[in-house]
C-alpha cells in the first residue's frame, strides 16, 4: 500500500504545526556572530541546555533504591522539619544569607573513614559497590555492599554494626516496617541475544526481611520462585508491592521480564497479585508509588512494535526490543488494571501528606521537576540543571525523607524541599580535599559522600554562608581534537613469522582469570581481559604478563557499565560507557589513570603499539588516530558516500580495516563496506559486490588476513538473522567463506590467530587460521569434565589467542594451555 | 572537546547565509527534537558544524541543503542518543499543567500520531519532519539529506506504515 495515499494519516500530519510558528531564540544568532569572529567554541557553548538525567533514571535497580527512600516521608516531613531548618552556628560561616535561608546551604565535610563502618572493599577508588542507605525512624541504616552487613547512624559520623541482620542488597522503609531484600544464586532462564529465554546458571533468586525495629530481623513468607529476582519495589504507607522476574544479572541485557508482583501489609504475609495478561512478561518495568496508586511502567514486548530498546554488547553486537511503553495502576497492590492517566515519573523523595515528588518526566520535562502527585510534573526553573549550574558526571539523588540533594562531580550537590526551589551547597570543613567522583547519600542532619573507597559526611548548615570552602578536585583536562594535519608517519613494523595451530597441551583451570570475559588484548607488556558489567553494574578488568596468570584488577577503579580494551602504544586504554563514561590510561595493567580526551567511549577501535584508530559513525565518517595516551588526536575523513555507518576494526601489523555499511546509490539499500589504511592516515573504500542490504557488524585480524561478519541489514540500519562470514587479505577484496563455522560462530583474533568457535554436537569445536581462508581443526587438551562445562547451559564458550597459547573462557570458569603448532 | 575553527575566511557570507536559514533550521529542530531548549541546542551545534566545513562547501548556492543536512543529521544524532532512556510521553493533561510551556512540545501533543512520531526510527522521523512539516518533495528531501531516492520513499513508507498500524492497534481511528 501507499501510505502517502492514505489521507487520514497524511492529513493529521501536515496539520501539526504551531501557530505562530516560533522564531530561534537571540541567543542563536548571537552564537552564530560568534562563532563566525573567529572562535573557538567549546561544546559547553553549544550544549548550553539541559542534559538530560543520566541513565540511572532508567534503571530499574536503581529505581529500588529510589524507591527505597519512598514511603517514610509521612514520618519524617513532620518529624525532621523542625530540627532540619535549625541555624547551626559554625566559625566558618558568616551572616550573609543564601538565596533560600530556610534551605540547607553548606556542607562541613569529615572523613568517617576509620569510625566505624566496614572496611573500604577498593581503596583505588570509585564507590562502594552495592551501598544503600535508608532514613527511618531518625535513622539512617545502610547495608555495606561489600558483605551485605547492615549498619546505622543517628548522627552520620558513628556508625554501629547491627548484629545478626540478614546480609542485604537492598532496603525500604515503610512507616511500620524496615524491608530489606538478599538475594542468592540460582538456576535461571535468561533472555539470549535473540530474546529466545535459555537456561543459565547467573541468576539470582530474592528473599525478602522484615523488621519492626531495625535490629531484630524475620524472614517474610514471601516466595520468590529460583531463577527470578526482585527488580522493583514501592510503599504506600504500610502497603508494599514488589515486582519480579527474570533478572538481568551476568548478561548484561536490559531485558528484565516481570512475571509476578505481591502485595504486603506488613512485610510478613505476601499475597500474589493479580496482573492483567500484557503485564505478564512486560520488560523494564518498575512500580512507583503515585497519589493514584501503585502505578508500574514498563515496555509490553511486540516484535511488530517501534524500537523501545537499543542495546550493544562488544560481544553479542546491536540488539533491539521492540514493543510499545504501557502503564498499570492499583490502589492496594492486588488488582491492576491499564493506566489511562498520565504515566508517572521517576520520583526520588518519597510520598505522604505534606510531602512532594522531585524527579523526572522525560521528553515531558527535560531536566528535573516537582509534583504533588507523581503523575503531574512542574518543571523546576532553577534546578541543578538550568539556572543554577549544571551537574557534571554520573548525578546521584537522594533523600532523608523531607530534603532531596542532587549531585555531580566535585561533589556539586543541590537541595531541595521538592517545592520547585533549589540551592547549591557550599564544602567546607577541616579537610584539605574531597574525591572528585563518588555517591551522594542524604541522611538526618547531612550528606554522606561515598567516594574513592573512603566515606565521608558532610554535616548540613542552613541559612549561612561559608567564608572558606574545600577546593574540589579539578577535572581531566580534556585533550584536544583537531581536525587534520595527517598524523606524523609510522614506523615500520617487522613482524616474526606465525606458525599454525592443531590445538592446545592440557588446559588448565585457572584459580583468577577473566571468566566471562567479552574481551582480551595484547599490548605492549601483556594482556587485559574485560567483561561488561548488567545495566547498572560495572565492568570487570583483569590483567596477566603472560596470558595463563591473570589478577583481577580493582572495578571500583572505573565507572561505567560496558567497556573497550584498546593497546596503544607501550600502552592500554579502557574506553567505558552505559552509566559512566570515561577513558583510562595503564602502564602496566595494574594501575590505572583517568584522562581526558574525546568522547570515544562506544567507537570502534583497535591498536597496538603504533598507536590506536577509533573510527565515528555518520554523519561525520572520521577517524582519529591517537599515537600515545600524553599524544595528539588526529582526525580524518573517510573517503566515499556520507551515509556511511562503521562497526569494528581490526589491526593486523600495520593495516588497520575498518568495516561497517554504507548505501548502494542504485538501489538504495545498505551494502557492506570497508575501509582499509596502512598507515592510519590514508582511507580507501571497499564495497562487497553481491551483498545489497546487508552490512558487515564485526571484523577480526589475524597476521595474513581478516575475517568479517555481514548480517542482513534494513531501511532503519536494523541487523538481523544469521551472519554471513567472509575473508579478506588486505580489508579491500572480500570472500565468502564456505568453512566449517555457522553463521552464530564467536570469532576472536588478536593480528596473529584468529579462532572461531561453537557448539557442534554438545562439544565445543574450535578452528583456527592465520589468513582467514585455510583454517585448521583446533584440538583441545582437556579432560571429559571440563568439555562439559565448557558446553553447559549458559557457558558461553570463547577461545582467545593469548601469545602462544589459547584462553577458554565461559561463564563459569577460564582455562589456559600453551597452541600445540602444526607440523 | 575544544572545536579547532578554521580562520574568519568569508566569516560574513557565512553569517548571512546562516542567518537566513536559522528560522528554518530551528522549526525543524524544534519538531523532531520536541524542545525549544534543544532545538536551540541542535541548531547552535549546526552552526558550529557548518562553520568547522566551510572551506569545504564549493557551491554556495548550494548551502541550503547543505546546511539542512547538517541540521538534520545533528537532529537526527541527538535522538539516537536519546535511545535507550525511557521516554513517557506527554498528553494534553499534563501538557496544560506545565508551567514551562513548549510551542513545539504542545503542536506534536494535539494529535496521537505526533506523539506516535517520536517511536519511529530517528532516520524516519528526519524524513516525515522534512515531508510533513517542512513540505518538501521526496526529490528535496533526497537532496537535502544526500540520501537515493529510494531510501527516502522507502523510509518514509515504512514510517508511515508504522503509525498507521499503531493508530488502527489504538483504535483511535475508524475508517
């Protein structure tokens, strides 16, 4: 059918327009006469607006712990107001008044490092993994993430170790009741790349703890059958609805399907609620408590439905969730129907007479914003995001209950009552510095920075500015990209001769190793193995100089969910993104430096020690090439069409090959295309002939050649069905690949040796080859056990080349051998 | 990042030439971004794009596509990059209770299939933007996005095919 031809739709279309339509506002033309005097122009200039939240607004365990500071306001509005609006005299502070005198106004840092809480798991840096913090009853309890001890505070600074309490991940504080969920590893069934649920080893299963005095703890009757895990959970005063399903954990999918939801009074008896047929099996769905009611949102799966989720794995490349956005709602937990009304947003401070809502509202309210209800928003005009400054980096909410803070780098923390007015907070105190990145927690009378490893709090003044303030950590200083001039020549590679493989000596279990990883380089001193963390988690980084003895290496060193592994130089880099971007710099695999630089995170790359190239996707169609982490960015254009999309690149020697699709100008469907250059500086185009609408996805090196994976590709750049392989000795001519591997093969290759591997009849069969066109059987020195596991539900088999030897790694657990060569 | 702008070589061709397409550059913005903020955003980024490949540009005449293409391609990253939070969409409830109106917001929110729009493909939604509230022809399109003409008709096919289907699945429509 012609849709052009469909009036109905045509006309309501074109009747879409304002009227007036607007004009741009002065600040535009303003720009533009200066950008034209001659610059230069920093992004800060052209980013002038609000960012939007960052992705922990769309985590669902994230909204838990939101959630979990929700339902206590009906207690503590009333209980802390009085205490909180107090003036506290301070040497340091003068009479001059904030803009809100009834509003916090400073900080008074302190280390609480050593008084009491449990030892910092990463003293590297980064935060404490799996922190939660409650206010309840006066208190603030927080469970450690580092054993799941549960501890609390009266004042911030002393805390206590509450004996006996269940180890617990996660908390809510209801008026009657503390909730606290712990969780357990169990038989699963998880969504594969496909969205086709498998058995799987990684899952969690929930159990969830009552107490009615925060000390003496009860496990409920609630029964979370194995292989689900709470995703979510909100209160309306004593009534608590949690909802479960398959959880995302060690897949990293967001998939997160909800198959149940129960409702409790008391946190001691459950009951299974009652779900409409489309909620069952909803995804992303989180329960958020609204004057309305319960309402949970989520994403109703429809294959024939628009793209609800984008998701990228260096592994398990571009996968896409269609569906539509629905909502339910309930007023006591047990009977759900459709929500018709406005969906809500994501609130952050909880729900009770008196009390407000701050959150967010997505394309409704950019930025940040204030309800009464949790499904009408009024965007905040000052909030941290406009009119006050702009938080920077991963930005944290959190409440004690009446008082909501936001913060940013620095720490740049922002209060609020969540009646749309907002107040930076000034640091100050004894101490000479504050961790630049961490967690903001607001507690009873302050703010607890977790930061670095080390805790610190910050005790809240109101009405009174600070004469003398902490100067805060500066930020990396960005290095900057020019386009042009062509990078300075390279030097001339000389590479030793590569024998073949037949297979490997015994494989050995290694005690640490980088199991599950994604991804392992070599580079100049050794190797790095990185595995992506679930949405919302953290990457997991292993280092070894020889490939077989691996140690892991702090996560708490990094932010971010998913990263890349790239040699540059005498060099490694780790390059992450998905809830925390930032590029890190290693001499020696151990310790790890942040640094500045363009926002490469998610491009593809590869290096080695000539340098490293990651290439951007269109509009731009450039490369930049960067010949050592203190050097300069280089940028060029690829050459050929504009609509051009890049995947991955591979480094054999000195030729890198960049690969990706571009459009057929006669047929207008995608082809796949590479770009080929030998000396990072130079690009030529290559289109594969008898491929239209397909696009290459992936690409690895071995020494004499590579090997690529094209998949059929649609109008909207959507990939999909199985992979067609293909060979090329130099990334301009390629060859379709009639060898033993199947289209879901996993191909590795580290410039000398690429593997391929699946699973042939319950075994793991492996080929490898130099060139990408003869390859040889790989046969594995293992014992019957371990080919078993190897090929066990959920193993995710993979075979690198480390060196002279092979890494197996899968879910479970990493093997090392030394190649046996081919006579 | 730090832009590395070439020198002020025809700095006043450029700025009228710009100047006259702001307005449109921004509306369109302002459509597929659904923010007077970021269309703001967009178009200023645009202008710095433009201005960093001026030396490129041989045929001035030719900067009106020129420039819409990079203005669509800025739109059309900045969605992308919208992919994977979650959106809730705006209804005429909450429209009307928003202190921060929004002329653009507001024009998308008087009809489902303008809040429909912003499920499409962001490549789609640049090619209905240009179609419907640009009034350009699919040749004017295929010029101004340097795209075949095929890609254009064949994603505006398939963006119109998806919000028919959508609005019939509502039951919205009856026909």
């Amino acid at each position: 059918m012609n849709y052009e031809e469909d009036l109905d739709l045509t006309t309501r279309l074109r009747r879409i327009s304002a009227e007036p339509e607007p004009d741009a506002p002065s600040t535009v033309y303003g720009f533009l006469d200066r950008v034209a005097a001659g610059g230069p122009v920093e992004a800060g200039d052209v980013r002038r607006g609000f960012p939007r939240l960052s992705v922990r607004r769309s985590r669902p365990r994230s909204f838990a712990r939101l959630a979990a500071v929700m339902g206590v306001a009906a207690v503590l509005v009333l209980a802390l107001s009085g205490t909180l609006l107090l003036t506290i005299a301070h040497p340091s502070a003068v009479t001059t008044s904030p803009r809100y005198p009834d509003l916090w106004s400073a900080l008074e840092w302190q280390d609480i490092t050593a008084t009491g809480f449990p030892p910092a798991s990463d003293p590297s840096g980064g935060s404490m993994p799996g922190l939660r913090i409650v206010t309840w009853r006066g208190a603030a309890y927080w469970n450690s993430g580092s054993d799941g001890s549960l501890w609390s505070s009266t004042d911030g600074v002393s805390w206590q170790k509450i004996a006996g309490a269940p180890a617990l991940d996660n908390l809510l504080a209801t008026p009657d009741v503390l909730l606290g969920q712990s969780t357990a590893e169990a038989p699963c069934q998880l969504p594969d790349s496909a969205g086709v649920v498998r058995p799987s080893t990684c899952q969690l299963s929930s159990v969830v703890w009552y107490s009615s005095d925060g000390l003496t703890w009860n496990r409920s009757s609630l029964e979370i059958p194995a292989g689900d895990a709470i995703s979510s959970w909100a209160a309306i005063g004593s009534t608590v609805v949690v909802l479960a399903g398959a959880s995302d954990y060690g897949t990293g999918d967001p998939a997160k399907q909800t198959s149940l939801a129960y409702v409790s009074t008391g946190g001691s008896i459950w009951h299974a609620s009652t779900m409409p047929d489309d909620m069952v099996g909803a995804i992303n769905c989180y329960v958020v408590s609204t004057r309305a009611g319960f309402v949970v949102s989520g994403i109703v799966v429809d294959p024939a439905g628009p793209v609800q989720i984008s998701w990228t794995n260096v592994s398990m490349g571009s996968v896409e969730i269609h569906g539509y956005q629905r909502s339910w709602v309930s007023s006591d937990g047990l009977n759900w129907s459709v929500y018709q009304g406005s969906a809500p947003g994501t609130p952050v401070v909880g729900f009770g007479p008196g009390s407000e809502y701050v959150g967010s509202r997505g394309d409704v309210m950019p930025g940040i914003g204030h309800s009464t209800d949790g499904t009408h928003w009024l965007q905040d005009s000052d909030g941290p995001f406009n009119a006050l400054g702009q938080i920077t980096g991963q930005a944290s909410f959190s409440s004690n209950g009446s008082q909501v803070v936001a913060c940013g780098d620095g720490p740049s923390c922002y209060v609020t009552l969540g009646d749309g007015r907002w107040q930076a907070l000034q640091n100050g105190g004894t101490i000479s510095s504050l961790p630049r990145q961490g967690q903001g927690w607001a507690i009873q009378g302050g703010l607890l920075w977790d930061a670095g490893g080390r805790l610190y709090f910050g005790r809240a003044l109101t009405g009174v500015t600070l004469q003398q303030t902490i100067k805060v950590a500066p930020a990396p200083t960005p290095t900057p990209f020019t386009e042009g001039p062509t990078p300075p020549p390279l030097p001339t590679v000389s590479l030793t001769p590569v024998s073949k493989w037949s297979g490997t000596g015994n494989l050995v279990k290694l005690p640490v190793g980088p199991i599950g990883a994604d991804q392992v380089v070599a580079w100049a001193h050794g190797y790095v193995a990185l595995k992506n963390g679930p949405t919302g988690g953290h990457i997991q980084v292993w280092s070894s100089k020889d490939g077989s003895a691996w140690a892991a290496v702090p996560q708490g060193a990094f932010t971010g969910s998913t990263g890349q592994l790239t040699a540059i130089g005498d060099s490694v880099m780790l390059a992450t993104w998905n809830d925390g971007n930032g590029i890190w710099f290693s001499s020696n695999g151990v310790d790890w430096a942040r640094s500045g630089g363009p926002p490469i995170g998610d491009l593809p790359m590869a290096g080695s020690g000539l340098g490293m190239v990651a290439a951007m996707d269109e509009p731009e169609g450039q490369v930049m090439y960067l010949a050592s982490p203190d050097g300069q960015w280089y940028g060029m254009s690829l050459p050929g069409a504009v609509i051009q999309t890049s995947k991955s690149i591979a480094l054999s020697g000195s030729r890198w090959v960049l690969v990706g699709k571009m459009s057929n100008p006669k047929t207008g469907n995608w082809v796949p295309a590479s770009w080929p250059s030998s000396d990072a500086a130079n690009w030529k185009e290559a289109t594969v002939t008898g491929a239209d609408g397909q696009g290459f996805l992936s690409i690895v090196a071995g020494r004499d050649g590579f090997v690529a994976v094209s998949k059929a590709t649609d109008s909207s750049g959507t990939a999909s069905g199985p992979g067609t392989l293909w060979s090329s000795p130099d990334g301009s001519t390629w060859t379709k690949l009639t060898t033993p591997l199947g289209a879901d093969a996993t191909l590795t290759g580290d410039g000398n040796h690429v593997i391929g591997c699946q699973v042939d009849s319950g075994r793991l069969a492996c080929w490898s080859s130099i060139d990408g066109q003869t390859w040889s059987v790989l046969t594995f020195g293992a014992d019957s056990a371990t080919l078993a596991d190897w090929t066990a539900p959920g193993a995710k088999p993979r075979a690198f080349a480390v060196g002279d030897g092979v890494l197996i790694v899968t879910a479970d657990g990493a093997w090392y051998a030394p190649a046996v060569v081919q006579k | 990042m730090a832009l590395a702008l070439p020198a002020g070589k025809g700095a006043v061709a450029f700025v009228q030439l710009v100047k006259t397409e702001i307005p449109v550059a921004y509306r369109l913005a302002g459509y597929l971004l659904r923010d007077e903020g970021e269309a703001e955003d967009a178009t200023q980024e645009a202008i710095a794009r433009a201005w960093e490949s001026w030396s490129k540009l041989r045929d001035q005449d030719r900067f009106a596509a020129w420039f819409g293409r990079i203005v669509a391609n800025v739109c059309q990253d900045r969605l992308r990059k919208r992919r994977g939070i979650r959106i809730v969409e705006i209804n005429d409830e909450t429209a009307g209770d928003l202190h921060a109106r929004d002329a653009f917001r507001d024009a998308l929110a008087r009809d489902e299939v303008g809040r429909l729009v912003q499920s499409l493909p962001p490549d789609q939604q640049v090619v209905v933007a240009l179609r419907f509230w640009r009034d350009l022809s699919l040749e004017e399109i295929s010029d101004r996005l340097d795209l075949p003409l095929g890609t254009v008709k064949s994603r505006l096919h398939y963006a119109l095919r998806s919000l028919r289907k959508e609005l019939d699945r509502q039951g919205k429509v009856s026909r």
